[in-house]
C-alpha cells in the first residue's frame, strides 16, 4: 500500500510547518527530503522520528522504483522544470506545489493526470487571497471585479528563496484581466490606498505579479482581478515605489545589484512579523450593487503557508479526490479552511453598498 509522504524542502520554514502538521497526523510516513541529508536528520531527531528524513534532488533524475510506496509529494520548493512532477503523475502519486511563480504553475496546467490529484495556489498569495475571492464571490449574486491587497512585515524571517522570487518580481512586466480583457502592467505602479485595519492603518499598495490575479478569471470566472503588495513599513514601500517611477530598479537584474538587495532584505529586522490578506469584491447583491470585503490576520506568513499546504495534504490524504490539475479554490470551501486556520489567523467579512 502506498503511503509515504515526501514534503521536498521538508527542513525549510515552510517544510517544517507542513512535516509537523502531518507528522502528528500520521507519524513515521512522513519524509523530509531535500539535498542535504544532515539537515533532514537533524529536523527528525526534533520532531522524535515522528518525521523521517530523506536526502532528494529533484533536479536530477529519478529511479522509477523511487515512488513505488510514495502516496503524496508537497513541493516547497521552486522547480527548473517540469519533469519531476510529470514523474509524479505518471506514478500516480498526488501532487501539491506551494509555488506563487505563474511561470511555473502554468506549465504544470498543462499536465493531464490520468490518476493523480495536481492542486496549485497552496499558500498565502495564492491560497488564501484565492479563498477570500471565492467567500466573496459566494455572498453575491455577481461580481463584477475583484481587487486583493497583501501586507507583509519586515520583521519577519524569510527563506532566501522567497526574498529572491520577491526581488525579481519588483521591475516585472505582465499582464492582468480587466473587463475580461488583457492589459499590460508593470510592478510597483498604480498605487492604491487600502485600509489594513486600526493598527495598521491605511497603506499605499502597489501591483505585484502573484498568481493569484492570472488564475482566479479561469476558475472562478471572473472578468477583473487584481493583486497589490505593501509592506508593513511605509518608507520602504515609498522607496519602492519612486525608485520604480524613476527608472531605477531596472538595475536589479545586475547580478552584484541583486545580491545586495536580495541580502538588505534578508537581514533587514526592521518591522513586525504580521501580515494581511484582504479583499474588494465589487459586484450585485438583490439588484443593488454592493462590495464584499474580506480580510484575514496573522504574524509569521511562513507559519500560514506550511498550515495551508497541511490542511490540502490531508484532506486529499485522507479523502478520494478527483484526478487532475486544480487550483486551491477549486476543491475546497473557504469557511472549512478559515475554521481549520482559527487558531493562527483571525477573518472579518462585511457587505458595503458600493
């Protein structure tokens, strides 16, 4: 009988999250794999072997006979290529990928399981903003845009492989869904003043390339979305911001330039922990057009995203899901995942006349 789990990146913040969570669930199945087996073991020794290590590149070919008692892989890292995960469906193993890299997602779209459940948008953005999209779009009649604002804090320790997809992201090009029509876009323009809440306040937040945007007009059939990235501190947010009207954060791509950014963030203390995930649906409600407004808190986005990806992996562990590639949203309710998620974030909703 196949069981094991393989959480890929299982030693890592977020890989930790999910190993603990899945390995109180179903302990000694549950394997943290990465490149180095000296850091797998010594994240098994602290969970009492509840969790077994294992040492894995899955960027390096994979013997057949590797996934013969395999059940499920939740991939915390980000792939160069699809053929690890092809390897998995074509061993009819279950698949999770916590990616927020559309590049990468949508390749995996394309994958036509004959056998296996494919499920994407496992996280915070995309993942929960997903879910928010989708209570709102439950509450009314039609909706007619969807606007989705994400603050995280600076004082919270990131994995270098997000602070870098972060990076690469500030001075990207791409395009978003308005009207049902494409239209180009860039990071950090187009501002918008969103209040976060009492604490927080109102914050200038700036478009960012989450997948979130691109995916949600395919699954939940909606004509406009949008995604807007602020940080809990103003003045970098500003800087940003003018930096990018200036022209200058085209020098990111140097490689010295990166580095040095890449490593600010990394060190960079300066700011809280917490983070915020809200949402503006625009839309109608019994012939009036009114506006569903969502919200979800929390400190530690590493903390929320390892919770999401264990409440998919075990529900499609213990559960017959349907064969295929689904996004979050797709196969689960937002009001089961908020109460499973109680005890580390707090959720508001409110319908306001447009």
């Amino acid at each position: 009988m196949k069981e094991k789990i393989i959480v890929v990146g299982g030693y890592g913040q977020v890989g930790k999250v999910i190993c603990d969570e899945l390995g109180k669930l179903y302990p000694y199945k549950v394997y943290a794999a990465g490149r180095s087996f000296q850091k797998a073991e010594q994240f098994s020794v602290r969970t009492g072997r509840k969790v077994l290590p294992l040492q894995l590149d899955v960027n390096e070919p994979i013997a057949g006979d590797f996934f013969r008692d395999v059940s499920m892989v939740v991939m915390c890292l980000d792939l160069q290529n699809t053929e690890f995960v092809h390897s998995c469906v074509n061993h009819q193993v279950d698949y999770i990928d916590i990616t927020a890299d559309y590049s990468v997602m949508s390749k995996i779209q394309e994958i036509r399981p004959a056998e296996s459940t494919v499920i994407l948008s496992v996280g915070l953005a995309p993942g929960i903003t997903n879910m928010l999209v989708k209570q709102g779009k439950n509450q009314l009649d039609q909706v007619d845009s969807a606007d989705i604002y994400i603050l995280l804090g600076l004082g919270e320790t990131h994995g270098r492989a997000a602070i870098e997809w972060t990076v690469d992201h500030l001075n990207a090009d791409f395009s978003v869904f308005e009207q049902g029509h494409r239209k180009q876009v860039t990071s950090f323009s187009d501002g918008k003043r969103i209040d976060f809440s009492e604490r927080l306040g109102t914050k200038k937040a700036f478009r960012f390339n989450f997948s979130d945007q691109h995916v949600l007009p395919q699954t939940l059939g909606l004509p406009s979305v949008s995604t807007r990235l602020c940080f809990d501190s103003a003045m970098v947010t500003s800087l940003l911001a003018s930096l990018k009207r200036l022209g200058l954060l085209q020098w990111i791509k140097h490689p010295l330039i990166r580095k040095k950014v890449v490593d600010l963030f990394e060190k960079s203390q300066r700011g809280s922990e917490i983070y915020v995930a809200k949402v503006d649906v625009k839309g109608q409600l019994n012939g009036q057009k009114v506006r569903y407004q969502g919200a979800i808190r929390g400190e530690k986005e590493f903390v929320a995203t390892g919770k999401v990806a264990a409440y998919v992996a075990k529900n499609v562990y213990a559960c017959h899901t349907p064969p295929g590639v689904f996004h979050m949203e797709e196969l689960f309710q937002p009001t089961d995942l908020f109460t499973d998620l109680k005890d580390i974030l707090s959720f508001d909703e409110k319908i306001l006349d447009a």
